[in-house]
C-alpha cells in the first residue's frame, strides 16, 4: 500500500490510498469539488456553543484527501444540513460525515456508546435498548387493529421513539385521537413494526442500515403495506430519501397527512385554543425534506392560536442538537443547541414552543427544565391538535 506523508504546522497526516479510494466509494466522491471557502465553518451551530472551532472545512478537505485523524470531533455533526443548504458548491457535506464515519466503523474506531446502540438494533429491533415486545405497549388500551391493505387507508408507522420514550408515546396517542376524530380508518404493524434504521445510517453504519433496509422491505411486502405515515421527521426522511427501493410505496410525514385532511374538510379542530405559540421546524422535515407549511398549516386550523415566528424558522432553522446519533452521546452543559433554541423562542414571548419530532421534543424540553423555566412548554402539533378535537 503506498502511503505519503503531508506536513502542517503542527500536524502530520498519513496519506492512505486505500483509505482514499474507500472514501470517494462511500461519499461518491462528494466532497471532490469543495473549494476550501470555509462558509460551511461559518454557518455551523457548533460555531455558536464551542470555544474551539468544529472546522467543517479541513473535514472535507480530508475527505478529499482520504484522510481519517480519529477526531472526536467527527461525532458531533447533527447532520443538520445547515451547511449542505450554504455550501456554494452544493457539498452535501452531512452525507460526507456519514462517509468519514462509515470509514471510521471500518477501521474500528467509532465513538464509545455508539456500538451499544447499533447492537440494541440488532438484538431489539430499536435503538433504544427497549424490548421488542413492549414496542405497543403505549396502545394497549387503545385496542389498535392490525393493519390489512384491503380495509385500512394507511398504515400509521410509529417509530421507535414514538413508541418507546415516554413523552413521545403522548405524540403518538394524540395522533391516534385525531385520526380517529376524523374518521380515518388505520391499522398499525403492532409487534412487527421493524425500526427504520436512521438511527445506524445517521452514525454511519451504512452496511449495517442496508440489511436493515431489506429486513423492513420484507415486513412492508408481506404486510402489503404502501401508504404510510410517520411520527418522526427522522423515519419519513430515511424511507423517502434512503431507501433503495421505495417505488410503490409512500411515506408521508403526519403533518402532511393532516394538512390534506384539513383541505378536504376531513379534519375540523372545534374547540378554542389560547395560545401564542411559536414552531421549531425540525431539520429533517424543513431542511431535508422542504416542508415548511404543513405544521403552519395544521396549527391554522385551530381556532385561538397565534403563531409568533422565531428569526431563524422553516428552512433556515436551527438544529435541536438531536440528529446524527447525539441523541445517544453526551453533549456538555453550554453546548447544547437547544438551549439556544428556547432562547429564541422565550424572545416571541410564546407560551408554547411547538414542534413535530420527537428528538426536537426531548431535546427542547431538557433545556426549558435546565432553565427551569415556568409558564413555557414543548408541545407538539399533534398535541395541541388533540387538545382542540372537541368544543366544550
Ligand atoms: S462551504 Fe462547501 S465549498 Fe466551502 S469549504 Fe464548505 S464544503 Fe467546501
Ligand atoms: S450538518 Fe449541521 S452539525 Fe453537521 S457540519 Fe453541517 S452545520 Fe454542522
């Protein structure tokens, strides 16, 4: 194997050829036509909450180069898309993160407590390191029937995090509420909801997140699913944008799915609401995916909410700090996103902050309890849809 060495000031790299090929593989070569400019340095959130600069830049000039340096810094993108969205030379710059991880799990150098969580993949079918029989334990009162393609207008995938974390389950019962309140006739997979692995593809583990793909392809068609909505911006970008072959199926994100019930006049919330809300948009349902409105358009539709924009809003947003895998890492007291996040909200003067994902809920709501802060919530759109099903 040849291997040249490159000096800087005050570091040397080693120069691997096969490390080099290995990565122009994964990424595509992605990285190839960066021109070192440094905007996506600039516009970085890490930027905002770290002393020491998060170079984005010197990453993909040593994705260029084939380079590995073992930073720990790898492990902190959110792959938020900030940067892919200012890069001028349209770098899809999150995507060669998940590359320069790939290469990372390759060479057996992932991040500690990373590998716990591909493993609870593996043996629990979620993340979460939950049981697999408990993913409907959140239902067991609701008496959810089985889906079956012949009687059922979609499936409602739910999603490890919705079915597992205790807040989020409260997003999933609302959303049942209004489902239901509209007349729509659903079923769910039950135990056999298989994760959709973003979680691996996100730290990535993309062989990994592949044989995932196949295992859920198999549950989908054997189940006959094909439309099917999702709570978690998360599950609806990796099915829409991940999945080899999605042709014949249709994921869609609840919000969107609730927007098109309001235009048809399906979905009516009644009762009056007071509230001044302002909305986080999740990066993956903003910036990934370019849906902006539907959230808008569903907390229109309730009567008495006022909804008071943040500067940084729809495609523009700024990350929670939960995408990429953190929310299974650490992030130090000072640096998290969301504390900035609530800040910006706290300056509308809404009451509520309201968002529609689970990680933007979980992050979100640690920092209004860090700032203990009273008279402000986290709510979801689904929440305060539920809430407004019935006038009193
Ligand atoms: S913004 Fe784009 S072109 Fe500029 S350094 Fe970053 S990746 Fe390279
Ligand atoms: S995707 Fe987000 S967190 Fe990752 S490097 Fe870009 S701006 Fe930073």
């Amino acid at each position: 194997m040849e291997q040249t060495e490159q000096t800087t000031k005050d570091q040397i790299y080693i120069i691997d050829d096969a490390k080099w090929d290995e990565l122009i593989e994964i990424t595509h070569g992605a990285a190839a036509v960066c021109y070192q400019c440094g905007v996506c340095t600039a516009t970085c959130p890490w930027g905002i909450v770290k002393d020491e600069t998060v170079s984005v830049r010197k990453f993909m000039r040593q994705a260029q180069l084939g380079i590995d340096n073992g930073s720990e810094q790898l492990w902190l993108c959110t792959t938020c898309a900030q940067c892919d969205a200012s890069c001028p030379r349209g770098v899809v710059i999150s995507d060669v993160f998940r590359g320069l991880r790939q290469v990372a799990w390759d060479h057996g150098k992932p991040e500690e407590g990373l590998p716990s969580v591909l493993w609870s993949v593996f043996w629990n079918q979620n993340p979460w390191s939950q049981a697999p029989s408990q993913r409907f334990a959140w239902a067991k009162d609701l008496d959810l029937p089985s889906f079956d393609p012949e009687n059922h207008e979609i499936l409602f995938y739910v999603g490890c995090t919705a079915s597992f974390d205790k807040r989020a389950q409260k997003v999933s019962r609302s959303l049942v509420q209004i489902l239901n309140a509209a007349g729509i006739s659903f079923g769910v997979l039950g135990d056999d909801e298989p994760c959709c692995g973003e979680s691996v593809l996100n730290v990535g583990h993309k062989p990994y997140f592949l044989e995932i793909v196949d295992e859920t392809m198999k549950v989908f068609q054997e189940r006959g699913v094909t439309k099917f909505l999702t709570v978690s911006p998360h599950c609806y970008d990796v099915f829409k944008n991940h999945y080899p072959q999605m042709d014949g199926f249709e994921p869609v994100h609840y919000t969107q799915y609730l927007a098109v019930l309001i235009d048809e006049g399906r979905l009516k919330f009644e009762k009056k609401l007071k509230h001044k809300v302002t909305f986080q948009d999740p990066c993956y349902l903003a910036r990934h995916n370019n849906e902006s409105q539907a959230p808008r358009k569903v907390l229109g539709a309730i009567p008495g909410i006022t909804l008071e924009e943040m500067e940084n809003n729809a495609s523009d947003t700024l990350c929670c700090g939960g995408g990429g895998g953190r929310m299974f890492l650490e992030t130090a007291a000072g640096e998290r996103f969301s504390d900035l996040r609530v800040d910006d909200a706290l300056y509308t003067k809404a009451d509520i902050l309201v968002t529609a994902c689970p990680a933007c809920i979980s992050c979100l709501e640690d920092s209004v309890k860090s700032k203990k802060l009273k008279d402000f919530a986290v709510m979801d759109v689904a929440e305060l849809g539920a809430q407004a099903l019935r006038a009193k």
